[in-house]
C-alpha cells in the first residue's frame, strides 16, 4: 500500500529538522524535531512556557512531534486538502515560518481573501492554478521572505538548502500524479450544486453565529464565528458566480 500524502511530507520535514538543538542565534530557543520549546510548552498547557524545562524537549517523543506536526501544521492549513507537491510547500512553509504567513501567502497567490484560514473558496481558486507555477511561486515568496529576516546571514545555506529540496520534491510529487489528478474538475464538489450549497451555507452561518455567542464547536477547526460566518456568506451568494468561473478550467 503506497504512503499517504502526509507520512511522505512529514518524513521530508523531519529529514530538514533533524535532533535536539538550542542555537544561540535561533529565536526559536531549544527545539527538537523541529518543535520549540514554546510550541511544547503551550501543546501540553504549561503557561507560561518556560516553565517547561528544557529536558522535556530534548526527551520530546517522535510520536507526540508527529501529532503536533498533523494538528498545528498540517490541518491548520488543511493540507491534505491541497494538490500533491502544493500540500508539501505549503506545510513546509508553515512548519518553518508559521502556518498564518504560509496561508496568507498561498491565499494571495491565487487572488483571494488573505484571512489566514483555508475555506472552500481558497480550494477552489486552489484548484484552478497550475500545481507547479503555484510550488515556483510559493518557494520563490518564502526565500524572499527569508532573505529579509536579521538571522538571514545566520542560516541562509541551511535555509536555501531546504527551500531548494523542498521545491524539487513538491515538483516531482506533482509530475507523477495522473493528469486527472493534478487538473482536478473542481464541479465534482457537490457542496457547490444546487440546493447542496445552501444546506451547507446555512449549517456554516448556524455554526458561526453559535461560536460568535461564545458555544464552541471543534469540529470547525480554527475558525472563529465572525470568520465561519463570512465562509457561509461567500458560499451562499457567491456559488453561482464561483460555478461560472470553474467551469471554464
């Protein structure tokens, strides 16, 4: 049985990040597995974060790395939900600079709403670029943004290396996926058809004005009610024109 799409990308971030280690330089302070002490601390509810001590990162179970990887990372940005190779460059971006600017970035390539979440709306404009024009450009932002860091002369050869392995890998996955698969016919998302569409939009806009009142609703992910809210708006009234647009893909 071939590897799912996020044990492959997880075993590419893992291979960049590497052991324990507390760089002087490292704004991140002591981390391993790529995970900081900050990022631990918080993951298991110790407030403040320094109060964990640094022992605790060093001995940070890979199992317990890989579920803060898949919750904080790889489902913040609804990566598994991306095309193969843009699910790689967008969870890497997130893991090294924080999954909000990997979104905002992604969201600003394919003209949408920079909100730092990811909705129907943004998978669908998604959707309708070139996988491999979409890695270019999210790698080509990501090292400008790097380039312009204080700790730039610091790690620029680690950085480069790993924005330069990631871009390769993200592009390969793409090349060996079926065409079908890489020009995905975004009107197979039924949550798009007819009355379908306002089923969903009404459970969103019930759910967001619930979590505006202050009822939480996991299943929802990160979304806050104002945030749900003008998901379900969008869907609502925008769907025909969004249906119009996808069909000439």
């Amino acid at each position: 049985m071939p590897a799912s799409r996020w044990t492959l990308c997880l075993a590419k971030i893992l291979e960049h990040e590497g052991g324990y280690a507390d760089h002087p330089s490292d704004p991140g302070g002591a981390t391993n597995m790529g995970i900081t002490h900050k990022t631990l601390a918080r993951w298991r509810g110790i407030d403040p974060w320094w109060d964990l001590p640094k022992t605790e990162v060093k001995a940070l179970p890979r199992a317990e790395a890989s579920t803060i990887y898949k919750v904080l990372y790889w489902e913040r940005c609804r990566a598994g939900a991306l095309p193969a190779g843009v699910d790689l460059a967008v969870f890497d971006y997130a893991v090294n600079s924080g999954p909000d600017r990997a979104v905002r970035v992604l969201q600003a390539l394919v003209g949408v709403v920079q909100d730092g979440f990811i909705g129907p709306l943004t998978l669908a404009a998604v959707q309708k670029r070139d996988p491999r024009a979409l890695v270019e450009a999210l790698c080509d932002q990501r090292m400008g943004f790097l380039q312009r860091l204080a700790t730039w002369a610091t790690f620029r050869r680690g950085w480069t290396s790993r924005v330069t392995d990631i871009r390769a890998t993200a592009l390969a996955a793409i090349a060996l996926q079926p065409p079908s698969q890489t020009t995905k016919d975004i009107n197979d998302m039924n949550v798009f058809d007819g009355y379908k569409t306002y089923i969903v939009g009404a459970l969103m806009l019930v759910v967001g004005i619930a979590q505006s009142f202050g009822f939480d609703i996991p299943m929802f992910g990160d979304y806050s009610g104002p945030q749900m809210v003008m998901e379900a708006l969008a869907v609502i009234f925008l769907r025909r024109g969004l249906k119009t647009d996808l069909g000439k893909v």
